[in-house]
C-alpha cells in the first residue's frame, strides 16, 4: 500500500496516498487524489515548474483552459499555465497524478510546448490514453497503480529520444538555482549565443529558459508564503528585487495577491502529497 495521509485541516479536500518510494525515473514525482465530494467549482489549478499529468480512472474531472475548452477525463498542463486552468466539475474522481520535469515530458510525451492549454491524454498519446486508465482501474492498490505507472513512464522514457545534454543541463542548473540564475550565465558557461540557448531550450522544454527561471522562481516563493514567511522576507530569499516584484509574480501567475494565494487548496496539500522525502513540520507541510 502507499502511505495514505490524512487532512491536517480544512483547506485539503482531497484524500491523498503517496508511494512508499519514489520514482525510478529521475525527475517523476506521484500522488493519489480521491476526491472527498467537497472539491468547489472553479478551483483554480496552481502552475507548478513541471508538466502534469492528471490520469483519471474513477468518477470525473471537467477542466477548462485558457483557449475556453473544456475537457473531460486524463489531461496534461503544460509549464506555466498562469491563471488559465480551472476545475468546473469533480464527480467522485480518483486521480494519480504525475508531476514530470520537462527534460522528462519531452520523452514520455513527444512534447512539453502545451502552452496555455488543458491537453486530453487522448490527443497524445491516442489508443494508449484508454489502455491506461482502464488499467489503472483495475489494479487493486495504490502501490500497485504507482508501479504500473512508473514502469509505464520508463518504458517510454527508454523508447524516445532524448533532449539535448545542454538543455538538460540548463534546466538542472536553473533548479538547482531555484531561478536565480542569469541566463546569459548559463548561455556563456555552454559556449552558445544567448539566440542559440534560447532557441533550443524553447523548441526541446515548451518555454523559453528566461520564463523557466521565473517560474521556477515563483514556486519556490510562493511556498515560503504558504509555509508563513511575510512577503518582504520571501522576497528578498527567492531574488526578487523588492516585494512590488514579487507581486507582479504571484498576480501573473495565479491572478490572484501574495497575501490571497496562501489559502488556495492546492498549495495546501502541496507538500503532503510532493513532499517526499523531506520532513514536515506540525502543520503538515514540508520544512523550507
């Protein structure tokens, strides 16, 4: 079984299961969601530095997206969607989710430019899309689900090419700097015109690097709120040049302020459901 973890307060609105080990596929994080019949309509998805999959094999999840499609069932997001994605309608769902860093979606699913867009698991993978959520029901256990899956991740992991070694490079790099680092830097450090980085990173990882290093940065600021930091002091840790910058983050990103955000229920189950392997602190997320 995976480690089934309760709600610490009223914000999770989910019952989450986590595996009991990670990924054997670096850069694959994984959580169980099954919705507890209070998911409110409208709940807005936070963009998080990876791609999404959201593979649904009990009940139902309706999305729209920024283009004003609506979907129905298993669905990707891309990096960075911004205040784009919404739930509309959540019947009894059980959900695995799959946080991929892009260097990994690239292989998994052909494509990390998904743009603004909510992708259904049909338009990418085609006949594959019913196989694995069909499967994904039949299986008896979490731990049995996150096992297929993680198999199934590796498989197409080994079948696809893989990204450029400098763009790879240049995404650990960005990560590790949690999105402070300059990109001309990075661009110097390769030997590549700052054109030639921008370029191939753009075509290989769905975003231009200047865009990764701002979400990157967001996200790591973001959780220093929601972990009780104040604005200032969050903003002068994640590299920001004053708290007004940090603002126009938060707003772009999620439409909402620094001080609003922190109670938005993904953010509240963040780290219990991605917060392997990192201790937690009394209030059931992980310590900064």
């Amino acid at each position: 079984m995976g480690r089934d973890l309760p709600a610490r307060d009223d914000a999770v609105l989910w019952d989450i299961t986590c595996p009991n080990r990670p990924s054997s596929v670096p850069g694959v994080a994984m959580a169980g969601f099954r919705d507890r019949g209070v998911t409110p309509p409208g709940l807005r998805l936070i963009p998080h530095p990876s791609v999404t999959l959201v593979l649904v094999f009990g009940g139902a999840i309706a999305v729209e997206d920024a283009t004003g499609r609506r979907h129905q069932g298993s669905f990707a997001t891309g990096l960075g969607f911004g205040d784009a994605l919404r739930a509309l309608r959540t019947d009894a769902f059980e959900a695995l989710q799959v946080r991929l860093s892009p260097v990994v979606a690239h292989a998994v699913l052909g494509t990390t430019d998904l743009g603004d867009a909510a992708v259904t698991l049909d338009d990418l993978c085609g006949r594959e899309a019913a196989r694995v959520s069909g499967h994904l029901g039949d299986l008896p256990s979490w731990e049995d689900r996150f096992a297929w899956i993680d198999a199934w991740l590796a498989g197409r992991c080994a079948a696809a090419a893989p990204v450029a070694p400098e763009v790879a490079w240049a995404w650990r790099r960005i990560v590790a700097g949690r999105g402070t680092v300059r990109i001309e830097r990075l661009a110097d450090e390769l030997g590549w015109s700052r054109k030639r980085l921008w370029s191939r990173f753009r075509s290989q990882l769905g975003l231009p690097p200047k865009r990764a290093a701002k979400l990157v940065r967001f996200d790591h600021a973001v959780h220093r709120l929601v972990a009780g930091q104040d604005a200032t002091a969050a903003a002068a840790d994640g590299g920001y040049t004053d708290q007004s910058h940090l603002h126009r983050d938060v707003v772009a990103f999620t439409g909402l302020t620094p001080t609003t955000v922190v109670n938005e229920p993904f953010l509240a189950v963040d780290d219990i459901a991605w917060g392997w392997p990192g201790p937690r602190n009394p209030r059931g997320r992980r310590s900064a």
